[in-house]
C-alpha cells in the first residue's frame, strides 16, 4: 500500500511538473529580480544572476510553453559576460530543479508519513 501511494504521489507531482502542451497566447511576464550591488565581485556577480535566474524560472506562469514563450533576462545578469550567460542560466535551471526535486522528497514523505499513521 506505501508503493502505491508513493508511486501516485510521485506521478502526480510529475504531471504537475512537467511540460504543459498547453499554449498561451499572451504569457504573463515573470518578475525579474534586480540586485543594485555595482562593488560585487564577478564570483558574486555571477552567483546573483544564477539565484535571479532561479527565481525566474520559479515564477513561470503554469501555462508557460517553452517551445513559444521565453523567459526575461533578469537585470542581476546584466554585465555577466556572453561567454558566462548561458552557464549562469544552466546553473539556475539546475537550482530551480533542485528545489522542485526537494519539494517531492517532502511531499513523499509526508505521504509516507500519513500512510503509516492510518492503521
């Protein structure tokens, strides 16, 4: 009966999770987070537009389709080289899927904590 409820709980959080076929025809923007810090150094720098753009990526409208819509580069990443931008934006999507990732943990172990509760 724990397979089962985590397997459906698991699923369920998948579905929710995953990519939308939905297509939005005027996607909301999503807020960008701004950092006016001009005495950072470039490791700091760097490490702000990596959490700006988790926080962007968080802040996706549920019916973002990213075969259409595109994100805003949030202004933390203003100043970051070209060559460190897309490593800046891989390294946020890894922290923003992380985040996803430790929410299913604990909706998880809630489930299995409820499940072992009932008698």
């Amino acid at each position: 009966m724990r397979r089962l409820t985590t397997a459906a709980v698991v699923a369920l959080f998948l579905a929710l999770v995953g990519c939308s076929s939905q297509q939005s025809s005027s996607p909301s923007p999503a807020p960008t987070t701004t950092t006016a810090a001009p005495t950072l150094s470039a490791a700091e720098q760097r490490q702000a537009c990596v959490d700006a753009w988790a926080a962007t990526l968080g802040a996706r409208p549920a019916d973002f389709n990213p075969e259409t819509d595109t994100d805003p580069t949030p202004a933390a990443c203003n100043g970051i080289p070209e060559s460190d931008s897309l490593d800046a934006y891989m390294d946020g999507l890894m922290q923003h899927n992380r985040a996803g990732q430790d929410e299913l943990r604990r909706q998880i172990d809630e489930a299995a904590s409820a499940d072992a509760q009932t008698p």
